[in-house]
C-alpha cells in the first residue's frame, strides 16, 4: 500500500473509523491520571487495516485533586469515583502506525499515514 501523510484528520476515514468503533473492532479507553487523562485505542486502521495503537495524556484545563482513597497504586482513579463532571476529551486524533511496508513512507515512519478522529467511548 502506498504511504499518504494526512496532517488533519479525513471524514472519510473518521466516519470508516466510527462504523468500526460500532462493531467493537476498534476499542478506545479513558483513565484518569494525577494530571488529566490517558487515552489509549487500538484496532484496525480504517485505511490499511492493520493494527495501530495510540496512547496519549491528555492534560486537564483545571486539575482536579485526587484523593488517595480514590486513586489506586498507579494512581488511577474511575471517573466514577470523582464525581464531577471534567470528564475525558470526547474525541482524538489518531495518526494510523500499524507496523508494514508502506511505498514512499519516510524512513522511521511506521503506519500508511490515514489520520482520523476517535470517539472517546
Ligand atoms: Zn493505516
């Protein structure tokens, strides 16, 4: 498959993206850290089919307190269990680095270079 670096995210592929998110094959999650969130996903890319993943920390606007009753050892803490409502940011942007051979990608570059938009669910 040939290597196309998308620097904003397609539609085309984001709305790919959400029919596999519906049928569970894309799955992405939300844990509160100290600082914010950290949302991870992973599936198949919607372009190239293989499996990327994505991890990102995603840093709150206001930081929220925890405390350590609510916060395991790793200091994660269930939404839930905080109550308030600065949740997780409702969507990403994810940039596919499934591992393959892809025609004219840089050197160092892993993925086909799709870029779309995750819902956070
Ligand atoms: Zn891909």
């Amino acid at each position: 498959m040939k290597y196309v670096h998308e620097s904003t995210p397609s539609q085309h592929w984001t709305d790919e993206s959400y029919r596999l998110q519906q049928e569970g094959r894309i799955r992405t999650a939300a844990a509160r850290r100290r600082t914010g969130w950290r949302i991870t996903a992973a599936g198949p890319c919607p372009r190239c089919s293989g499996p990327f993943t994505f991890r990102e920390e995603a840093e709150q606007s206001v930081v929220a307190r925890l405390d350590d009753e609510v916060a395991d050892a790793e200091g994660v803490a269930s939404a839930a269990a905080l109550g308030d409502g600065d949740g997780p940011p409702s969507t990403v942007t994810v940039t596919c680095d499934a591992p393959g051979i892809y025609d004219g990608a840089p050197g160092g570059v892993a993925g086909c270079g799709a870029c779309f938009t995750l819902y956070v669910l």
